[in-house]
C-alpha cells in the first residue's frame, strides 16, 4: 500500500497507464538502432556509439530547428525498412511500454514511410502486427498485461490518404484500431485528405487527426466539423480560444465550448509540445487549465526516443509542474481508456478490472 500523498516516479512507473499517441518510429531503443543500422546496411547515423546516439536524438528533438528534429525520424525510418526490422521494433515498443506500466496502446505510424526496399503496403502492417502480437507475448510472460493496437497515419503532404484509410478498414479486425493523418500541419489542411475520412465514417472506421499542434484553430475547426475527428492528435492549441481575464475569469469560445461539450479527446503530449515550441514549459502547459476546465485531456508521450520520455515520466513531470495526486492520474488514465478505439466492453473491461483496481492499490 502507497503510503505518500505525492505520487513518486516508481510508484507512477507502477500504475497502470494506457498510451493513445505514440509514434512507432519515433520510439526505438538507441542500441535498436545501431544494430538495424548494421544489419540492413544503413550508413547514415550521426554516430554507432549507443549512449552517444541516444543523447544526439534528445537533443536533436531539442536544437529548435526543424531540420535536425526531421532528421531524426530520417534515421529510425532508415532503419526500419524491412520485415525483420519492423517486427522488432514493434515488439521491443510493446515490451518497452509493459514494463512502463502500460495496459492498452495504440503505436501509430505511416505504413508509406517504409516500402523504400521494396516492401509492400500489406507487408508492412502485417510486420508491424506479427511484432506487436510477439511483444504481447513476450510481456504475458513476465506477467504484464498489455494490449497494443496499430493506428495506420497518412502523410498529409502526400497524395496516399485514401489508400491508407482502405487498408485501416481492411485490416481492422487484424491489429488495427484506426487512421490518422500526421505530417506538417501548415498549408496541409485536413480537408485536403476529406475523401479518407469519408471513406472511413462511410465504413463505420476511427480515426483521429493531428490538429492544432503547430497549427492554430482553423486546423482544429477543420479537422472537426469538415472531416468528423472522434480526437485530436494534440489539440492544444485550442487554449487559443480560451481567454482568461485579469481577475481570473475564464470565458471558452465557440470552438472550445464545442469541443469540451462533446467530449472530445485531445491527445496531448506535454514534452513534445515544448521541444515543438507549442508550449514554452512543461510548467507553463496548456494542459493545466484545460484540464482544470475538465476537456477531455489524455497524456501521451509522443515520440518516446526524441523526447527521452516514458509515460511514467510525463506523469512525473506533470505532478512536479501542477501538484497532481492519484485521483488526477487515474481521472488522465480513464479519459484515454475511455477514447480508445476499442469495442465499448472491451474499454469497459479494462476500465473497471484493471484500472480502477490499480489505482485502489495506490491510494
């Protein structure tokens, strides 16, 4: 029994915790790496000394220019071009996440970002899922219990938006939970890639969008009332429309009254938005006030190895910035489980058998 009234970082570490944004090629283990690196003949790291590596991506992520942070991803996806290097990097995503304390999981990536060898579509999720089914494994056996899930993204600068949310639909009662759209918000709209998110409402899919990060609220308003996002990868910059007043006061605008009342998640990733300037410190947050006005706020990690964050981190790092206790932790938790694209029993399941069971050992 958790005895401190403040939770610490192993206790945190303990918890059990569910991760709805969380790029797969944005979340490899530096040693991982070097070692593809090797194997698949890839020649473009900055150095093969791990530690080394590890710090250069950090701090990469962190320079504030949007080369270095682009090219970080060049590297991982470099390395991730074939079957065998896809499967382990998933595995090792779901192992890494199980031991994290992690219970459900949606590891999202651009299938297109990895057919440079020669890899089909197809065959890139069907790597990607004999990974994601073996890091299941691999957890069970350790006595973990996670479920992972694949969200399939299209890059919004592309042309591939429809054929990407057709393989969502094909192979959604084979891993995948969802489509999503990633990439540079300005000058790509979300109504550029409308037809996908027809096709997927016309198919009864999920999807979520990556929305007012960057971007401001035109992005949000777009991704919401033209192409019907169910959550917003972000969405933090809908404290725009939010205005406080000199005495404290605080009045939501049209677009943020609407998104608070219909409930709709926003899938921020508190470590990432300050390595993106989307907040200027973990203490100065959005995530503060949004949360204290009850949006719909889930905590995510992003990009894990760019970031050098873990769920249990962002967490801490949170209840140092905002003095959050347990029932802040779980309230996060079950507002993700909640926005899952899972079966409504399934969410149910987990919700009430392992979460809030969790979270009565802790407090």
């Amino acid at each position: 029994m958790v005895t401190t009234s403040v939770p610490t970082r192993e206790e945190l570490r303990r918890a059990p915790k569910v991760l709805l944004h969380d790029h797969l090629d944005g979340g490899l283990r530096p040693r991982t790496v070097v070692e593809l690196a090797e194997s698949t003949g890839y020649d473009g790291l900055p150095t093969t000394d791990v530690d080394e590596l590890g710090r250069w991506f950090l701090e990469a992520a962190d320079s504030g220019s949007l080369e270095k942070y682009l090219e970080t991803f060049a590297h991982t996806c470099g390395v991730m071009q074939t079957e065998e290097a896809l499967a382990r990097v998933a595995a090792e995503a779901v192992e890494d996440l199980a031991d994290d304390g992690v219970v459900y999981a949606e590891l999202r990536y651009a299938p297109e970002l990895f057919v440079a060898r020669g890899l089909s579509l197809d065959g890139v999720i069907r790597a990607v899922q004999d990974g994601i089914t073996d890091g299941e494994r691999r957890a069970a056996a350790r006595g973990q219990r996670i479920q992972a899930r694949q969200l399939l993204c299209a890059m919004r600068q592309h042309a591939r938006a429809l054929e990407i949310a057709e393989l969502a639909v094909r192979y959604r009662d084979a891993g995948v939970a969802g489509f999503d759209i990633a990439g540079p918000e300005a000058g790509y709209p979300p109504t550029r890639n409308l037809d996908a998110f027809e096709y997927m409402r016309g198919n009864n899919g999920h999807f979520t969008i990556h929305a007012g990060e960057a971007f401001g609220l035109a992005s949000i308003w777009e991704a919401i009332q033209h192409c019907g996002a169910e959550r917003l990868g972000h969405g933090v910059r809908i404290v725009d429309d939010v205005k406080t007043s000199a005495d404290g006061e605080v009045q939501l605008g049209r677009l943020a009254s609407y998104v608070r009342d219909r409930r709709i998640p926003l899938e921020i990733c508190p470590s990432s938005n300050v390595q993106t300037g989307a907040a200027a410190s973990i203490a100065e947050h959005p995530i503060g006030l949004l949360a204290k006005l009850r949006f719909r706020v889930t905590v995510n990690t992003d990009n894990r190895l760019m970031s050098g964050c873990s769920l249990s981190s962002e967490f801490a790092a949170l209840v140092d910035a905002f003095g959050y206790g347990w029932a802040d932790i779980q309230w996060f938790t079950i507002n993700a489980m909640k926005s899952a694209f899972l079966d409504f029993d399934q969410r149910l399941d987990v919700i009430n058998n392992v979460i809030k069971p969790g979270y009565a050992e802790l407090v």
